[in-house]
C-alpha cells in the first residue's frame, strides 16, 4: 500500500513529525470569513494543515488575478479573461471560497457570452473584485507569522553515488508523475536533510520543473 | 493494464497545483498509486509509460485542452485502455456530452463533493478491473481457440454473411496450398478452391446455406489446390446465427483422398474376385460339360458299335433283295425306302463315331485360307442349289500355321451347311479371315487361359442372312438341332466344336443385328 506525501497525511498522521504543523492547525478558526471551512475540511478529508498550506499558497499566487481579469476585460480578450475567471472558479470552488466561487461563476458565464454587455461584464467582475480581496484577506490572516527556515542545500554534502542514484530516482519518477516516489526515494536516500525537506516541499507543489532543476544541482555537485 | 501484484494506477491532470492537490488528498490512502500530470502533454507521456487504469482529467488546460488529450489517448493502441473521467468546472451539457462523445466514462463537475469522487472512482476502477479479467479471459479463450484450430487435421473456413473468408486454420492453408493473405478476405466462389460451380456465385452450395441457413454436406467432394491438382474432400457448411440471424458459415473439410482409394482398391478386389469366381464357375461348366461329353461319348461309342453289326446285316440284306428280279413296283419301293433308311441310319452311326473318336490332330504348317477354299468348293453345289450369293473376304497376308486342314476342312464344310440350312433360298454366305491382334481377351470375348493381351490370332468369320440361331448356350451341345427329324443328327457343331478345342482355339456364336447369325473362329497363330 503506498503512503501519501507526509504533509497531506491527515491531522493525526501528520502531527508527529512536523513541528510546525501543530502551529498551523491553531491558526485556522473556527470560521473565515468567505469561506465554508466544514465544507473545505471535508473536501481534504479533515487535513487542517494542508488546508492552510492551500489558503497560503492562494494568497501568496493569486493576489494579482483580480488586475489580471480587469485588463483583459478591458482590452476585449474575453478568451483570456474566461481562462482566468475559469482557472479561479475552480480553485475558490475547491477551498469552498463560497462568495468567490459564486462571484467567479456569475462572471464567467458573463465572459463566455458574446452577447454580455461591457455594463454587465463590468458590474459582474466588481462583485468578484470584493469577493476576491475579501477572500485574500481572510487567507493572509491564517498564515503563520513566519515560515520555518530551511536550511539550504548547498550547506549539505550527501555521498556521490547516494545523491546521483537520487537524482536519477527522481528524474524516472518525473517522467512518471508518480510524486509518492519522490517523496520515498528522499526519505531513503537524503534521510534527514534539508535535500529531503526541499524535494518534499516541491513534490508536494507538483513543482516538476523545480525538481528537475534541483536534480541537476545535485548532478553537478555530486561530479564536481 | 492490471498487474496482480502492484496497485492500480490512477492519473490526475490539472494545470492547477492547489486543484491538483486537494484531488490528490481526496484519493490518498486508498490503495491505488496516484500520479500527477500538470498539463495535457506531461498526461500522454506518463500515460503511455505508465498504462494507468484510470485518468482524472481537467478540460480548462493551456497548450493540449482536456478534450484533445483524451481524444489523443483513446487513439493509441497503449493508452485506449485506460478509463478517462473529466473533472472540470465547465459544467454545461454541451461539454458533458463531448466528453463522453471522445470516449470518455464519466464527467464531474467543479467543485467537486469528495465522497462522490471516491466512489466514482471505486466504480470505474472495477469496472476497469472487470474489463481486464475479461479481455484476458478472452484472450485466453481465443489462445484456446487457436490451439485447437491449429490441432485440428480439418479445414476450416469461416465465411461472413457475404460469403467472404474471414477465417482460416492452418490445415485449410496447408490442404489448399494458398497462403492466409490469399484465403482471407477474397470471396470463397472466387477462389476455386470447392470448382465445379463457376462464376456462379448462387449456384455454390455455400451460398444457399448463407441464404437459407441449411446445412450443407457433401461426402463426395473435390478440392482443387493452388496448383491445379485435385484431391476428394468430405465437407461440410454450417450457418452461423448471432442473435437468430444468420451472420455467417464456418465451413469443415477433410482430405478423403486416402479412404477413396481404399475404396477404390476394394471395388478393385471385388470385381477381381467376381471374376476370378465367374472364371471358376466357367471352368467349373467346362468339366461338366467335358465330363458330360465323355459320357455321351462313351454312349454313342457303345450304341455306334451295337448298331452297326446289325445295320451292316441289314444292308447286305437291302442289297440281296434289291438284286432278286420283281415286277411288283410296290416290293421295289420298300426296297428303296429301306435303302434310304440304312443310309441314314449309317450316317448317324457315323456321326456317333466322329464324335465319341478319341481324336488326336495331324498339325502340319499350311494354308488357312486353302482350307476355306477346299471347304467351299466341297459346298459349291449346295450353294448353287440354294440360291446363295458367296462373298469372300480372306486376307491374304495370313501366312502359314500349324493346322490339321482335314480336321479344319471338317469343321468349316459344318459350318457353312449350318449357315446354308438356315438360310434355305436365297441369301448371301460372307467368309472373311484375318489377322486380329488381341488388346484384352475379356472385352475381346475371349477365354483369357487361350489367349493373352498383345497375342496376334487368326479370325474367320461366317456370317449368313438365314434365320439365326435360338439359344446360343445351347448349339454346341451334342444332339441339340433345330433341323426336322432325320435331317440332322444334332452332332456337327459338337463336332465342330471339339476340333477347334484340339487346335487350342475358341468358337463362337451369335445372331446379327441386321439378321441371321455370325460364326467367329479364332485359332492362334504360332
């Protein structure tokens, strides 16, 4: 049976190992304002932890899309402008962001529509303007004061042939998008290291071209 | 694919980390491996190498949308296999349907409730599972199949509904000689294989089975090869129905060459030993007949030589009396019918003698066609007197052979009285001799002890225009005659008979078409 990522496991599972996850789990209240947290909780089958680290994440990559959708709105791009709007419907639906779920909704059937007048499309997006600077408001405010900080890697040594079986591990699970290996190969071969906290962190984001580039870091080191 | 041995694999695609992650959570800790692609591209590649049993796909993607990945998968032959379920916020009908229209199993909409995807995704999984099973289980079956196909010493054709070959085993290829690339897919009239119904098509007995749905069985067939040679087959053509219609005919022949020459060969013992007992049977009749004639001979011998010391008697009798002068005409009468009568009577002892005589023959190089000529010179008169037109036929280049020409003079002056008695005025004596070289005595007429295949022989053949004979068995029987009592003693064509048997030759009898009878000699040459 194969084990999720560490820092997807439920609230049980991933309190032990993670000192920070404890810290995490206090900062998310009992109600957000724009969001239906028993309905996200659900969703990620009661993962706190994960739940913050998603609002963190939304908040740290979608602070720029109300401008975004704005300009391409105004510039008459309603292709672009209903990618955004989708791309963002999809995510508020997932972290049940209920208002901004709502709001991205109403206009991305606006944008869809040829026949939506700029008057509609424009009073439809400012709906979703408050509903979205309410929501990254309210994500901003369970983030934790200050990230960990992780040791770098280049400060760490790992033995040659350890850290070239590992780069080549990683580079086959890549291809094979199979992130549950990543997760054990860093865990087998850096053990307890800021390599195999730094993998994590990137498996964890799907971040493939992120790890290709620390997997040709590591080639480089090991060889040199 | 399904591997028994490793969970079963299950593809996320999404563009979006934060989308990708809350689905991966959802699907965590359930005993399948999960894996991620991050758009459209990075799905085919992983799904190619990874065959996964299931694909949870996002339709909103930059570059390759959703809808141009899974038409791409369902493409190729490595990835078609896998179950697609699109996920996306593009909830509307039209793209539902589209979804489903490119292949895929199932839709679910954006945001999705966790429970519902759970299940979804254990629902299609064992769907997925099931498929599986059953593709190898008919994989096998069809393995099975083959095996037997393979094993089997018949031929096998399997023909669609339009009569086109769709199937063939290895002993059809084998026994007709075609390769499969030339049975399969040509119409099986077309190929010539089961001949004799041409260009045809519903004169071929496969036909009416395609059309009828009957069964078609034929034990005495004929299959021509590739190369034009041909061997019987035994075959059979059996309708093939789908749901009650008729879809198609599987078609089974088997080579019978073997057991037709068995068959052959043992019609082949039979008429050999038919005749080997007709030959027995003749030879059995032989030696009674021979046996039969010992006896009359040994009779006639004893009556001849009883009779004839009182008829000498007698006519030294006749002749004292016909010496005493008498003016009474009625004594001179009896006189002369007594002297007839003991002519007669002597004739017949003659004949008794001729024929119970132990005869031995005089063989000495000569002339066959002299002793014709002698013989017919001998009947000129009776000729003359009765009116007969003589042709004469002989071949010249006949050449010498041991005869006894007085025997032989004997058997031919028989013969043509015979021939003018039955004619009596009027009418046409054809003699012809020649030359005949024997190809086979049985078809020939000929007793196969006397004569060989290849033998040369001397033929002479009588034919007269009178009233035939009445029974051919019966005329060389001693005292058989069809002649008023007193004109013959029935003992001639005994006679004849048993010369023609001294000189190892064969007399026979039988009456023309055009009337009147045909007397064949054949005597041998050297």
């Amino acid at each position: 049976m194969n084990q999720p990522p560490h820092d997807q496991l439920p609230d049980d599972a991933a309190a032990s190992p993670e000192e920070s996850a404890g810290a995490q789990h206090d900062l998310l209240p009992a109600a957000l304002s724009g969001f239906d947290l028993t309905a996200g909780l659900q969703r990620l089958q009661g993962n706190r932890v994960l739940y913050i680290k998603l609002l963190g994440r939304f908040a740290g990559d979608y602070s720029a899309i109300g401008d975004e959708i704005e300009q391409a709105i105004e510039a008459g791009d309603r292709r672009q402008a209903h990618a955004l709007v989708h791309n963002l419907k999809g995510l508020a639906g997932n972290l049940s962001a209920t208002d901004l779920f709502a709001a991205a909704r109403t206009l991305d059937e606006a944008v869809k529509s040829d026949a939506a007048e700029p008057a509609r499309l424009h009073a439809a997006f400012m709906v979703l303007r408050t509903a979205l600077d309410e929501a990254l408001t309210s994500a901003r405010s369970v983030l934790p004061p200050d990230e960990p900080t992780v040791r770098e890697t280049a400060e760490v040594d790992l033995p040659k042939s350890q850290a070239l079986e590992l780069v080549r591990r990683i580079r086959e699970a890549i291809d094979l998008g199979d992130v549950m290996s990543i997760h054990e190969s860093a865990a087998a071969l850096a053990g307890d290291t800021p390599y195999t906290a730094r993998i994590g962190e990137l498996a964890d984001a799907f971040d493939f071209d992120g790890l290709l580039s620390l997997a040709d870091e590591m080639e480089q080191k090991a060889n040199r | 694919m399904v591997h028994a041995d490793r969970p079963e694999q299950v593809l996320l695609v999404d563009d979006n980390a934060t989308n990708l992650q809350v689905l991966y959570q959802t699907l965590s800790g359930r005993g399948y491996r999960l894996l991620v692609a991050r758009n459209g591209r990075q799905a085919l590649e992983i799904a190619q190498k990874s065959e996964p049993a299931l694909i949870l796909l996002d339709i909103m993607m930059p570059d390759i949308d959703g809808f141009e990945t899974c038409r791409r998968l369902k493409q190729d032959p490595r990835t078609r296999g896998s179950a697609v379920i699109f996920l996306s916020a593009l909830d509307d009908t039209g793209n539902k349907v589209k979804g489903m229209q490119l292949g895929a199993v199932d839709y679910i909409a954006k945001p999705f409730d966790p429970d519902e995807v759970i299940v979804r995704v254990e629902i299609h999984l064992k769907i997925h599972r099931l498929e599986a099973q059953l593709a190898r289980r008919n994989r096998q079956l069809e393995a099975d199949n083959q095996h037997i196909l393979a094993a089997m010493n018949e031929g096998i054709f399997g023909l669609d509904i339009d009569g086109t070959v769709v199937f063939v085993n290895p002993a059809a290829v084998c026994m007709t000689g075609c390769s499969e690339q030339e049975l399969l897919g040509r119409p099986v009239h077309a190929l010539g294989l089961f001949g004799g119904f041409g260009a045809c098509v519903q004169a071929h007995p496969f036909y009416s089975c395609l059309k009828e749905g009957r069964i078609c069985h034929n034990e005495d067939g004929e299959l021509t090869r590739r190369d034009g040679t041909r061997f019987a087959v035994e075959y059979n053509c059996s309708p093939i129905f789908e749901d009650r219609t008729l879809s198609g005919a599987v078609v089974v022949f088997k080579d019978i060459s073997e057991r037709k020459q068995a068959e052959r060969q043992l019609k082949r013992a039979y008429t050999e030993l038919e005749k080997a007992h007709r030959e027995l049977r003749d030879a059995q009749m032989r030696l009674i007949q021979a046996a039969k004639l010992e006896s009359v001979g040994r009779l006639a011998a004893g009556v001849a030589h009883e009779v004839k010391n009182p008829l000498a008697v007698i006519q030294l009798g006749v002749d004292f009396l016909a010496g005493v002068e008498s003016d009474d005409g009625v004594v001179s009468e009896v006189i002369r019918d007594m002297e007839e009568a003991v002519e007669r009577a002597d004739s017949v002892v003659k004949g008794l003698l001729d024929f119970s005589r132990e005869s031995t023959l005089t063989l000495r190089p000569g002339d066959i066609n002299q002793v014709i000529d002698h013989a017919l010179h001998l009947v000129d008169h009776e000729l003359i007197q009765h009116n007969i037109r003589l042709e004469k036929q002989l071949d010249e280049g006949i050449g010498i052979i041991d005869l006894d020409s007085n025997k032989l003079q004997q058997v031919f002056i028989n013969v043509f009285m015979n021939a003018i008695q039955a004619m009596g005025r009027d009418g046409v004596l054809t003699v012809k001799s020649r030359v005949e070289r024997i190809e086979n005595p049985d078809r020939a007429g000929l007793d196969r002890e006397r004569f060989s295949a290849g033998e040369p022989v001397v033929q002479v053949e009588v034919l007269d225009t009178g009233c035939g004979i009445a029974e051919e068995s019966m005329v060389f029987d001693p005292f058989y005659t069809t002649k008023p009592t007193g004109q013959g003693t029935g003992l001639g064509l005994s006679v004849t008979r048993k010369i023609i048997d001294l000189h190892k030759g064969m007399i026979d009898i039988r009456n023309r078409e055009e009337g009147g009878a045909a007397v064949r000699i054949t005597l041998k040459m050297g």
